[in-house]
C-alpha cells in the first residue's frame, strides 16, 4: 500500500530509464538523508559517532570500492586492507610535505595512488582468474604491508613506525586531528560518501557499468562482442582502488587519529570482503546495509552483557564475538546467498503487490 | 655497478664461500617447505571433490593441535588422545557438512569460499573460549617423538638436523605415499576423484556426494593433524599458526589448485626458494622479514606464464 506503484505513468523512454522510476524510492532516499543529515547528528552522541556512524559510513565506503571490482567486473581481490593503506600513506606524505594542501583535495589525490598500484597489481588480471587472480592479490596485501612496516620515508622516520594525524583546519574548522570534534568529522565524512555513491550510482548505470558486468557474466562472450578486456579490468582496478583509497585516507585521518602497518593487515581486507558479501554483490545500498551489520553487531554484542547485567570477561565478549560473527556470515550465506539488499529487493516487491500475493 | 655486484654476484660467493651454511639454510628451507605442502594438500583434497576453496584449513591444523594438546592436559593419555583428536575432527567435518555444505550446494564459488571464511572465524573464537588464547607447548616427548639432533661436518663446517623434523619430513612422505595409494587404488578414493571430474556425473552411478564430502573433510582433518603436531612441535600451538594457511596459498598457485603432486612439489620449492632468498637477499638488502611476500610474489611471476599452475588441469574456456 505504501508502496503503490499505480497511477505513476511514465510517459516517455527517458523516464522510464531514470533514478528513481517508482516516487516512494526517492522519498523514502530524501528520508534516509534526512535521517543521516540532520536527525543523527541531533542525537548521537560522542560515543555513538566514534563507534558506529562514522566506522559504518568508512567501511560502506571501502565495501563500494571492492563491490565495483568483484560484484561489478567480477574480479575476486583481497587485497583491500592494503589498498587503504596506500591512501592513508599516500594523504599522510602528502599532508606532511605541503601542509599548506586542502584536506578534501589532499584525500582526493591519495585516491589516486592507490589507483596506480590498483592498476599495477590488476595487470596479473589479464592473465589470471578466479581464485588464482584472488591469490595474487594477497600477494599485493603482503607485499604493501611489509613495504608500510620498512619504507621509513612513508612515515617520516618516526621512531614508532606509526603515522600520527597532525591537526587539519578547513575554513577555521579543525576537521581531522586529535582536536577535531566527532560531528565535524562525521559531516565531513558523510559528504564524501554521498558524493561518492552519487559517482558510483551513475558509472554503473552507464557504459563503464555494463561493459564492467559482461565481462564479469562471462569475459569471452564479452571480448567477442568487441569489449577491450584490458581496458574493461583495469578501468574497474582503477575506479574500484580509487574509491578504496580513498576510504582509507579517511580511516586513518577521519576515524582512527593514527596508523601503523598492522592495521592494513588481511583481516582489514577481509571484513570489507564481508561487508560486500553479506550486503549483496552488484549492488551500491548492500554496502550500507552490510556495513551496518558487520560494524555495528560487534558493538551492540559487546554492549549487551554489562546492560543485562551478566558478569563475563571482556576477553571472553570478544571471543564470543568472533564466533557469533562467524557463524552469523554462515547463516546470512545460507539463507540469502545474495546478501542484503536482495532482502531489501524482496520486501520491495512484496510491498509494491500487497496485499495481493503476486 | 655496486647494486648490480650485491644483487647477483655478492650472495652467490656467500652461498659457495659457505657451502656448510648454504645446506643448512637447505634443509630448514625443505623442512618448512613439507609443512606447506602438507597444508596445501588438504586444500587440494577439499577443491578437487567440491570445488570450494577451504580457508578453514589453517585453522583446522590449530584446532586439531589445540585439540591433542588440551585432552593431553585433562589427563588423557597422549597415545589415546591422538585417536580422540581424530574422533574430533570427524565430528567437525560431519558438522561442516551438515550444517554448512549441505544448504550450500551449487552456489558460486566465492559464496562457498566465504563460508568458510565463516568456518574459519567460528573456530577461531569457539577455540580461544575452550582453550584459552595462550601459547601451548606440543607434546613432543609423550608422542615418542625424537627429540635429539643429528650433527655433520661436511666441507669442513657444521651442519645439523633437528630429529622431530627429520620425523616430520618421514612422516609427511609416508602420509602422502598412503594417501596416493588411496586415492588412486581405493573405490573411495576413485569416487572422491570421479566427483572432482563431474559432479552429476558422479551422482548419476551411484555416488554419494555428502559421504564423500564427509570423507574429505575428514582426511583434511587428520592431514591438519598431521600438520599441527609437525608444526607445534617446532614453534609451539598458538592461534598464530593460522598464519601458515596463508603460506600455503602460494604454493597452491604455483602447483596449480587441482594437483596433489603440484601442492608437494610446489610447497617444497617455496619453501627452500624463500628461505634462500631471505637469507642471502632479503636480510643484507632489504631489511628481513620477506618472507610473508616472497612467495606470493614469485608465484604470481610464475603464474603470468602458467595461468593455471605448474602442474594444475589446463583452462579450456567455452562460450
């Protein structure tokens, strides 16, 4: 009934093809943004940003990236965790040879590195696939890690090996650093990630979009119709380790204040990996949803025996944690392969026919 | 002329100047190379009856060992806690069949591979509650396994072999010897090859798939034993083995994911190659620690020219 679709005619083939073909979607969007622009931030607290908005709105970010590369072109990579930190090093050299440099751009060139290794290490690509092409890209993981650990010049010769945010000021506002406040941060943050899934929204709607899903339906039929495999994996390299990048110069200066190599390691790379699975591959709002499952579930579980009142080890918390975590993955998997946003398709559906059954 | 001279001159002359060390170097690098290979064995079995890709292998080695060594501590015996591990074990790949294979039938791939992802995680924290996340020593002695060290003077220097890898070389080479056997000898070691060919063909003469799944697991159960009192006994059983599982991903890419013979041929050359070259390259020039890439790296290199492995089945794509 809320979902009524009758008496919304399009009338010509260019609505039929827009954003939102159907009005409750674009309502139901502007409330979602309502929420996240204005009710949020009047209500959070400290606590609330720094543990679940902003985390959530990070990782939904590095979940688009990887989701262009594997849901999109169909490439499997697990090397996320490094490809963040290329931009988080790549914006930390940056901020610290010109600091004069405006933060949104500095973020916004890191992005840029982390394309070029994207690239580089996407070549194997051409050669590779499935899980052999996954394997290769741990070989990125480790590789960068180790460079992070003993390259001295990316973190300025710091006797401890970690990168430190210095304070950043935009407009006289102090935006990352340890004097920033968790609001401003969570703005800043929230306007990236909407610019950025404007941008994804459109390159997949449009050619680079298809071209990316034929060659992940099948990439021979795909080069036979006439599609450069070349350029068709290494754009989705690109734009998929630019997003990334990007997600991680905003992880270490938005979110965590301060980052040594560790912190790029595997299982960085592979809760995005999560993140993207269980919100559903092929798809932009299954990141969020994903996201908001795998960021704020550990979260609410770690909170929930000290609310109940039941006495257990903090340690025994985490490892119950890990556990729950792991066979929650298993249990999603089996009952909605295709993750999240599937979930949301369905109720969709249902919404639009009820209260007829089909 | 300088950078040239250190790259490939300067470690050959150290390697020859020193030919008692280079074969030491050798035989640590062979060493670590059969538990690679042995790691890299159950992936093998896993992928070649189901096509899934078991990340839970390494956790499986730390969970068997984990396993022996905490019935050991309860006061099982160590000769009667080993049959009970396996028990265990058995009872782990029932469990993963049941409950996580079954309903996963004809999924893609990378959604059973992130199922055991989920394994993996399920194990780690159901492990750490049981057992608790320190450190534990194997019990090497109540396993009767030697302990002393052989010493060689060979070319006038020194060189020694440790007897528990010298076990554990034996071992891994009896172990895979009977596994050969049974695959290609036993009726169940034909059906498990038969599934890795077609499944429906499979199915459609008779073969069960869940028994055979149940029996793989399993036989990567015991290998994870096998692997986990190896590897216990040299560094001791901790969640940090898990690491190791990763070790062995390159030598799947290197031997090809379908091969047996390539995961033993490939784990053995990453591990003597990345030894060597830790030792006379990584440490004088790169600063050590190379060892967590090198063997991603070169096998990536070798995978540009073989994209399916040394030794994996040969990539036929139609449309």
């Amino acid at each position: 009934m809320l979902y009524r679709t009758a008496g919304q005619f399009k009338t010509s083939y260019h609505a039929d093809h827009a954003l939102f073909p159907v009005r409750q979607d674009a309502i139901l969007l502007g409330f979602i943004l309502l929420l996240a622009f204005v009710v949020f931030p009047l209500t959070a607290s400290e606590f609330t940003f720094r543990a679940m908005l902003i985390p959530v709105l990070i990782y939904a970010l590095a979940a688009l990236g990887l989701n262009i590369l594997t849901g999109y072109a169909g490439q499997l990579s697990l090397g996320t965790g490094a490809f963040m930190g290329v931009g988080a090093y790549a914006c930390y050299k940056l901020t610290s040879i010109f600091p004069e440099l405006n933060i949104v751009l500095a973020i916004a060139l890191s992005g840029f590195f982390s394309a070029a290794v994207g690239v580089a290490f996407g070549l194997p690509s051409l050669r590779i696939k499935g899980f052999y092409l996954a394997i290769a890209t741990l070989a990125a993981q480790f590789f960068l890690v180790w460079l992070f650990e003993k390259w001295a010049w990316l973190y300025n010769y710091s006797a401890s090996g970690a990168i430190q945010v210095p304070n950043i000021d935009m407009f006289g506002v102090t935006v990352a650093g340890p004097n920033a406040t968790a609001i401003v941060q969570y703005y800043f943050v929230l306007c990236v990630v909407c610019l950025v899934t404007w941008f994804a929204i459109n390159i997949t709607r449009g050619r680079i979009g298809r071209i990316w899903k034929s060659v992940r339906d099948m990439d021979i039929a795909a080069e036979l119709v006439g599609i450069n495999l070349m350029k068709a994996k290494l754009s989705a390299f690109a734009v998929s380790s630019y997003i990334v990048g990007i997600s991680g110069a905003l992880f270490v200066f938005l979110w965590r204040g301060a980052a040594e190599p560790v912190l790029f390691d595997i299982p960085l790379s592979f809760r995005v990996l999560f993140i993207a699975i269980i919100g559903g591959l092929g798809s932009i709002l299954g990141n969020y949803l994903g996201a908001i499952l795998i960021v704020a579930l550990p979260v609410v579980i770690s909170a929930l025996p000290s609310a109940l009142g039941i006495p257990i080890a903090s340690a025994t918390v985490e490892h119950l944690n890990t556990m729950i975590v792991g066979a929650l993955i298993i249990v999603f998997l089996i009952v909605e392969p295709h993750g999240l946003a599937r979930f949301w398709a369905i109720i969709r559906e249902k919404l639009i026919m009820w209260p007829f059954p089909h | 002329m300088d950078f040239l001279n250190s790259i490939l001159v300067k470690p050959f002359a150290d390697m020859f100047g020193a030919p008692d060390f280079l074969l030491q170097v050798l035989w640590e690098g062979l060493v670590s190379g059969v538990l690679y290979a042995l790691i890299a064995l159950g992936f093998v079995l896993i992928y070649k009856s189901s096509r899934i890709f078991n990340f839970a292998q390494g956790i499986m080695v730390v969970f068997a060992a984990l396993t022996l060594v905490g019935l050991h501590e309860k006061g099982v015996p160590a000769l009667l806690a080993v049959p009970l591990t396996l028990l265990v074990m058995f009872i782990l790949a029932v469990a993963i069949e049941r409950v996580v294979l079954r309903p996963l039938v004809n999924q893609p791939d990378i959604i059973l591979f992130m199922a055991t992802i989920g394994i993996t995680l399920f194990l780690v924290g159901f492990g750490e509650i049981i057992f608790g996340g320190e450190n534990k020593v194997m019990i090497t002695q109540e396993l009767h396994i030697p302990t002393g060290s052989f010493e060689f003077e060979p070319f006038g220097g020194f060189v020694s072999i440790e007897q528990k890898d010298l076990t554990a070389v034996v071992g891994a080479i009896v172990l895979v010897a009977g596994l050969l056997l049974f695959l290609n000898k036993s009726k169940m070691g034909r059906a498990i090859r038969a599934l890795g060919d077609d499944h429906q063909a499979a199915l459609s003469v008779g073969i069960s798939l869940s028994t055979i799944w149940v029996l793989v697991w399993f036989i990567a159960g015991v290998i994870a034993l096998a692997t986990g009192i190896v590897w216990g006994a040299r560094a001791g059983v901790s969640f940090a083995l898990e690491v190791i599982a990763f070790k062995a991903l390159p030598v799947l890419m290197l031997g090809g994911l379908e091969s047996v013979l390539g995961a033993i041929i490939g784990g053995l050359a990453i591990g003597v190659l990345e030894k060597l070259f830790e030792i006379y390259w990584g440490q004088p020039l790169l600063g050590g620690n190379t060892e967590t890439w090198f063997a991603f790296v070169f096998a990536l290199l070798v995978l540009l020219f073989r994209p399916q492995g040394l030794f994996g089945e040969k990539i036929i794509e139609r449309v």
